[in-house]
C-alpha cells in the first residue's frame, strides 16, 4: 500500500506530466477531437476533474461513518500499474459534462484547483487510518481510501498518455514569421 508521502508525489509528478503534454495543444485546439469518437483535449482535462471531484466527494462521505468489514478475500483489486498502462480500454461509467469544457487555461487552472482540495483533504485526514474505509471501483475491485487517493494519480498517468496521442493527432499550427 502506498505511502502519504509517496501518493502526494505520484500526484504531483503526474498533474506535471499532463500540464506538459498539454502545452502542445494550442487554446484554439482546445476543443478539437482528433478523430471520430475521440475526446478532444478539453473533453479530456474535463473527464478528469469530474473523476477527481467524485473521489473526493465519495471520500468525504465514506469517512463520515464508522469503517464497514470487507472480508478479505473481497480486498484483492486489479494493480494500479494496469490502469496507468492503457492496454486496457475502458469507457468511463460517468458522463462528461459538456459545459465543463471551456476556455484551456481556465480548464488548467480548475484541474490545479481541484487538486489543492485533494491535497486538502489527504493534509485534513493525516492523523487518521484511512485503509480501513473501502469502497468498490467497477473496474478495479475494492479499494481502500489511500488506495483510492492513489487512483486519481494513476488516472491521471493514464490520461497523460492520451493527452499525448490528442496534441500528435492535431494538424500542426505553423506560425510564418515576417521579416
């Protein structure tokens, strides 16, 4: 099981990571998809605030009462190394909201602020054992609450990847420079 300290840092590493793969992305490309039934970049960055805010809020919840029993057998998941790796597509069980997806830098700026809760949250419960509080994830089995937290970095790595795939994809804007 991971670390606090080691989550902190895989959400770190991997919000920098995305904000880089990002910045190929022109604002103007924002919005443009790739290619038939693909997200575009705005679509993508949209995704992952919805998926964060829902971590957060289901967090929150489960904390507000007593820790349920899970046998253990039921504690086995799927490692987060398969979620990172994309060999395995997965449509996601949340709907995107489509007013989510607006101008780039206010889009950047919404995912770094959501991620300052997230921080938030992880410094508010410090001093409490959260790898009793479990919840199911439709993919991936039960995890924990720090199993969880460390969810949203690995999602994010995931999405880095296609985040990637979305700026080669895009035609190249050429600036001519005048003498």
């Amino acid at each position: 099981m991971p670390t606090l300290k080691t989550i902190v840092e895989n959400l770190d590493r991997a919000q920098t990571e995305l904000l880089r793969a990002a910045d190929p992305v022109s604002a103007n490309q924002w919005e443009a998809r790739p290619g038939e039934g693909r997200w575009s970049a705005g679509e993508l960055v949209g995704h992952l605030i919805t998926i964060e805010r829902a971590i957060l809020r289901n967090a929150d919840r489960m904390l507000q009462k007593p820790p349920k029993s899970v046998p253990f057998y039921k504690r086995f998941h799927v490692p987060m190394a398969v979620v990172e790796s994309r060999l395995i597509r997965r449509k996601t069980p949340i709907p995107l909201d489509t007013q989510m997806v607006r101008e780039k830098e206010e889009m950047l700026a919404e995912l770094r602020e959501v991620r300052e809760r997230t921080l938030a949250f992880i410094g508010e419960t410090r001093e409490r054992d959260l790898s009793k509080y479990l919840m199911p994830h439709a993919f991936l089995g039960m995890l924990n609450a720090y199993e969880w937290l460390q969810m949203i970095a690995s999602h994010e790595v995931r999405h880095t990847k296609q985040m990637k795939e979305i700026a080669a994809a895009l035609p190249k804007v050429v600036a001519i420079l005048q003498k």
